[in-house]
C-alpha cells in the first residue's frame, strides 16, 4: 500500500507539468475543426481527473490549505465560483450552451470548474511538496520559449503547421499576426507575458550555463510578445515588471540590473529591425495602433456590457452566452461603426465573469486579485512567490483586454494556486493520509472520484464531437453526401453540447452549390434541417435565423423566408443585413410601402458599407 500512494504522489508533479505544457502547446490541425481549441480542452479534463484520483498527492495539502488563510480563501472562492456558475447555468437560456461552451472556446460550466478544480490541486501539492514547484516553473518556461520559437519562426515565413494566410491580414499590405499554438496574436501575447518573469526569475536564482539558459527563454519571449504586436501583452510586461520592482529590496537591484539592460538591447534590437524589410508587418501594426488608438469597438462595448450587467445582476445572462444576449440588446452606434463584425465577447474578464455570472463572478475576481497580493506567511515561501506573483498580475492586466480562453483561466488559476501553495508553511508528506481525511469532510474523496469522471466522459464527448465535424469536412472535400450525413447526425448525439449546427448547414449548403443530380435537394434539405436547428442550439441565433432565411428563398418558400428574417432582427434588431434582404424581397414581390422601412434602416445600420448597400438596393440589382 505505501508502495502505490507514493506512486500516485509521483505522478502528481508530471500531471499538472502535462496541463501547464500541454494545454498551451496542444494544437491538431487537419485532425479537429477547433485544432487549437478542442485538444487543449481534452488535455486540460483529462489530466484534472486524472489529478483528482492521486488522492495521496493532494489530500493532505488540502488538510493544509484549509489551516491557512490563502488556502481557505481560495477554496472559498472555487466553492463561491463552482456554485454560482452551476446556478447561471441552470438559470440561462441555452443552458446547453453554458454548460459546455462555445464551440470557439468551450468556456463553459465543464471548463470553467475544471480549471478552478486544477488550481486548487496546485495549491494543494506544492503545500506539502515544495520540491515540485521548481520542475514545475521549469516546464512553464521551457513550454513559453518552445511557443515564443514557433512564433518567431511563423513571422519569418517558416510554419509547417498551419497556413500563414490564416493568420495574416491586409492592412494597406499583409499584415501577419502570428498566433503561435493559441489561436491568435493576443492570446500568445498574454501566455508569454505570464511566462516570461517565470524565466527572468528562473534566471537570477541559477548560475552558469543555466542561467544562460534561462535567460535565451525570457529573451525568445520578449521577442515574439512583440512580434505579435499585441498592446496588452506589452502592458502586461510592464506590469509584470512594475509588480519585480516594487520588490526590489528583496530581489536587490544589481540582480535587477542586467535583466534590464537585457531587455534594453533587445528592444533596441527590435527597432532595428523594424528599418529591414522583415520589420514590414510589424510596422504596419504600428500604424494600425495609431489608427485604432482605442482598441476598435472596446470601449463601447465594455460600457453597454456593464450597462446589461444590471439586468441580471444576481446570476448574470450565463456563461458563454454573450454573443446573443448582446446582440438583442446591442447599439446602432456600436453596429454602424462596425457592421459586419460580430462581438463575440467584453474582452474583458472582470465584465465577462459578471456578464455571465453576476454579482458573485465579481467576488471572485476580488478574491483573485486579493490571494496575487497577499503576503506569504512568515518566512514560508522561497524566492519563486516573487515571480508567480509578476505572472499572475500580468495575466490579469492582459486579460483585462481580452477574452478568457481555456489556456488563460488555466494560467490564471494555476499560477494563483502555486503561488498559495508557496504560502502555506511547508510540511513533509507522509503515507498516512489518515491525519487529513479526519480534517476534510468525509465525502471529498468521493466527490473527488465522481467529478474526474464527469470531466473524462465530456473530455471524451468534446473530442468524438469535434471528430465528427472534422470528419463532415472531409466528406464535403471528398463530395460524398453521405458520409457528410453520417457524420453531422453523429456529432449531434454526444453530450454535453449540440454541435456547430450552423457551421455544418453552411458545409451542406456548399455541398449542394458543388454537386449535381440527386444529391443536390439532399444537401439542401439537411442544410435546411440545420439551420432550424442552429436557431436554438447556436451560440449566433441571428446568423443561424438569416441562414434559415437564405435557405428558404433559394428553395421558393417565401414566405418561411420573410418569417425567419423576422427572427433574425429579433435575435439581432441592429444587423443591417436581415434588413437589406427584407427590402429586396418585398421590392420584387411588389410590396414597396413595406420595404421603405426597411431600405431605412439598412442604410441607416449599414455604416461605412453604405455605398455597397446603395448598389444592391438599386432598382435594376434587384431580381
């Protein structure tokens, strides 16, 4: 028996090194739809369970935890977070979509509890095993440089993994965003940010070629945060920083020194660059801050988020419902300043957490925030709280400007768990773990068992789930309708979320455009049948109504097409384009007095799209 709990505490430290590395670096393209999304998750739940079942690793840290302030406020606020999510979820109005996300970041109930569970493991092993902490943050940076590299390398024209187009824009010229393995520039910003004074504190506390080493990872860092030419990762650097020198007695300014003159050279270095012909895309993110000074449509989003926030201030609208409970409820001014953009989050974590949660999401970024700067007990903590600190306040300022993503809140709540780990004054562990079941409910153990089933069987349902899609994908390039309906009916039969109902209408529909004979009605009726789904599964009920609507016309069933365009401007009253193909229709059916209003307000919404909506308004454009 001794022989299996001390194998069971060993496997702690590769398990959370396994989420810490694995979830930022998991990507899977041609493989899964969500290639970035979807195999994060699955790591993520699986290495939780997992963790949940080594009860001898954490069992008596949490016996400790509770022993300590940090530790009981953390668990606090998991226990605060689990219930209030669990009640938004049951009180929102797709509580299939809160309980398992949006199929773009699946951050939903599932997720969201699974990612606190993981901090407070943290907390709970590094409480009695303060040798894991090292190996640990080691992985952490060694994980941020190996992305860092990849990034650089994706800047430079080198990706054998995805298509630089799908990360390059055109901004008087293409503009490449590099994305590393998070899905976007400002996601691997933020990641870096919170890695990089993990490796600069790394760093200092090593000496020789280790501290050569160490300091390559923060340098590769630095340079792809600002490759990626993202704002809030450089605020999230210098907040980091603020958070180092504010401790600067402790740390001593001439450890302090050469990392600043290091990070002096190597942004001397990068404006250097920015005079070569490789400085060409980051220049011209240079002139799209000038031109975007305020982060496009933030501001006016964060002040119409808070103003809904009061709606539902006790259980919030419900997580991972933003999308179509702001677009109901969404501006002209925010619309005609961008009419073709969807707004698919605040990005901003405090106002999503109270979007979706209310009152009690609130609480428990306060209790976030209070555990990051809450002093460690007594002489408890080695040098290492300094930069888990550093990295924590600069994944709050980042996400600050963003949307939380599965590997943000893991960052999050996983360098907040380490760092009240450190807190706790250390113990040796021991085999008996009779001392801490007699000090934790008698039911932990068991709850603990059921919950890492509950995240194996959804890790196990998101993953068959995003198989079927991609598989949807597959029969669509091979033109094959009916592994195409094999699959699509497949992806639909797994809990805990219907899937992408409206993305696979669109795949039929494209089916149906490039097919002929008898495969074509075919397609259209299952496009059809998924597009009336999506209207009450989608995380975009307005596309998924004027989906619905295109359908209809394209099929002559006029007037199922006027009826779904009704339900898109009830999903989206804002939306100029539900508004333009009303007035087209009742232009050619002879109804003109009842397409005026609608001419009215498509032009009115339409914003800088306005001469195109003029063209295909225009008598003559119009069947």
């Amino acid at each position: 028996m001794p022989g299996i709990l001390t194998r069971t505490s060993r496997l702690a430290p590769a398990l959370m090194i396994a989420a810490f590395a694995g979830v930022p670096l998991a990507i899977a393209p041609h493989l899964l739809i969500e290639y970035e999304v979807t195999p994060k998750v699955v790591i993520l739940l699986i290495v939780t369970s997992v963790l949940l079942l080594c009860r001898t690793a954490w069992m008596e840290g949490l016996a400790a935890l509770l022993s300590n302030r940090a530790g009981r406020v953390l668990l606090g606020i998991t226990t605060l977070q689990s219930i209030s999510l669990l009640i938004s979820t049951m009180l929102s109005s797709q509580p299939a979509l809160s309980l398992a996300g949006t199929s773009w970041r699946r951050y939903g109930l599932v997720t969201e509890i699974a990612i606190a569970a993981f901090g407070v493991l943290c907390a709970a092993c590094v409480a009695t095993r303060r040798d894991l902490l090292r190996a640990v943050l080691i992985a952490i940076s060694a994980t941020g440089s190996a992305i860092a590299l990849y990034a650089i390398a994706q800047y430079a024209g080198f990706d054998p993994f995805l298509e630089r187009s799908a990360y390059t824009i055109q901004y008087f010229g293409p503009l490449v965003r590099v994305p590393g393995t998070l899905g976007h520039a400002v996601y691997l910003a933020s990641f870096l940010a919170a890695t990089l004074p993990i490796a600069v504190g790394l760093a200092l506390e090593s000496h020789g070629n280790r501290r050569l080493l160490f300091g390559a990872c923060a340098a590769l860092s630095l340079v792809a945060i600002l490759l990626s030419g993202s704002r809030s990762g450089l605020v999230a650097v210098l907040c980091a920083g603020a958070v180092v020198l504010a401790s600067q007695r402790r740390l001593g300014a001439r450890r302090i020194l050469p990392v600043a003159l290091a990070g002096i050279v190597l942004i001397g270095a990068g404006l250097l660059v920015l005079n070569l012909a490789a400085g060409d895309s980051f220049r011209l993110r240079l002139a799209q801050w000038k031109q975007d000074f305020y982060g496009g449509p933030r501001l006016l989003v964060w002040k119409e988020t808070a103003a809904m926030t009061a709606l539902h201030p006790l259980a919030g609208f419900g997580p991972d419902t933003f999308v179509n409970e702001f677009r109901r409820r969404q501006s002209a001014a925010i619309s005609r300043a961008y009419p073709d953009f969807t707004q698919e989050s605040p990005h901003n974590l405090l106002l999503d957490i109270a979007f979706g949660q209310g009152l009690p999401g609130l609480l428990v970024v306060g209790g976030l925030v209070y555990l990051i700067f809450l002093p460690p007990t007594g002489n408890s903590a080695g040098p290492g709280w300094i930069w888990l600190r550093a990295s924590a306040v600069a994944t709050l300022a980042s996400l600050a400007f963003l949307t939380t993503t599965v590997c943000g809140g893991l960052v999050l709540y996983g360098i907040i768990g380490l760092l009240v780990g450190t807190g706790v004054p250390d113990r040796t562990p021991s085999t008996n773990v009779s001392g801490a079941r007699e000090t934790l409910p008698p039911f932990a153990g068991t709850a603990a068992g059921y919950l890492a089933l509950a995240f194996f069987l959804a890790a196990g349902a998101y993953l068959i789930q995003d198989l079927s899609q991609q598989a949807v994908a597959d029969g669509l390039l091979a033109r094959d309708p009916d592994a195409m309906e094999r699959s699509y009916r497949a992806s639909n039969l797994w809990f805990p979320q219907p899937a992408d109902d409206l993305w696979s209408s669109r795949q039929f529909a494209a089916l149906a455009r490039a097919s002929a004979g008898n495969a074509v009605p075919r397609a259209w009726a299952i496009a059809a049948e998924a597009s009336k789904r999506a209207e009450h599964t989608s995380d975009n009920l307005a596309d998924a109504a004027y989906q619905s609507a295109v359908l209809a016309f394209s099929a002559n069933q006029a007037a199922e097409g006027e009826q779904k365009l009704r339900v898109a401007m009830r999903a989206a009253p804002t939306w100029y384009k539900p508004h333009l193909l009303m007035a087209q229709y009742l232009q050619a059916v002879g109804r003109a007095p009842e397409a005026e209003p609608e001419i009215a307000s498509a032009l009115d919404l339409c914003g800088g799209l306005r001469v195109q909506v003029e063209k295909i308004l225009r008598p003559a454009s119009v069947p």
